[in-house]
C-alpha cells in the first residue's frame, strides 16, 4: 500500500477571470485600477493552499480532475466574493517535493496500466 498523506507538493495554476461589470466602481474604489494585480494573486494562492489540503499528493496527481474541479469550485467560491468572474482555470503542474515520491507514484502508476493491459 502505497502511504503518502503527509507528503508535500508544489502545485502552480492559471486562472482566466474578469470583473463583473457593475460592480467595476465599487471594485476600482476598494482596489485601484490595478485590482488584479492586488488581489488575484493572493486569492488564487490562498485558494490552491486551501484545495491542496484536501488532497495527498497521491491523489492530486492522480485523479487530478477531481483536483482540477475542485480548486474552480472553490476559485468560483472565493471570486465572488470580491465580484469577480471566473471564466477558466487550469492546473499547470503538480509535482511532489521529494523526488522518491515521485518515483513511488511513477511506479505505482505504470503498475496500474500495466494490470489494466493484462
């Protein structure tokens, strides 16, 4: 049995999101002009942080679109929150800090394609 809860793991993702419209003078009078660069940074990490700790590593690179569907909810969650939209977002990469956990999953994964071939 394969155990990595506790494991840690780097996780980077994009997000396409836009203000809803009118809302733009109450966001531009909290914000600036520059909302975005204020605040979608620090809700798309805040929210990736919150997303992660639902997962182990094992399962976030695994059924990654369950981790993928997962983090929209919650992106689509926390947006809101600040009248913003969120059109898309994507997980770029998701990898394991340490590099035998990486194996593990590696060969955890070629066994299961392997019994699948069989």
């Amino acid at each position: 049995m394969l155990m990595l809860m506790m494991c840690n793991y780097h996780c980077h993702s994009l997000m396409l999101n836009s203000p809803i419209e009118e809302c733009l003078p109450e966001i531009y009078k909290k914000f600036g002009v520059s909302y975005t660069a204020k605040i979608v940074p620090s809700i798309l990490n805040e929210v990736l942080k919150t997303v992660a700790l639902e997962f182990d590593v094992f399962d976030a690179v695994v059924n990654r679109n369950e981790f993928s569907e997962r983090l929209q909810e919650a992106l689509h969650e926390k947006l809101n929150q600040y009248d913003l939209r969120l059109h898309d977002s994507a997980i770029v990469k998701i990898k394991p800090k340490s590099k035998e956990v990486c194996n593990a999953i590696e060969s955890h994964l070629i066994n299961l394609n392997k019994n699948k071939d069989q």
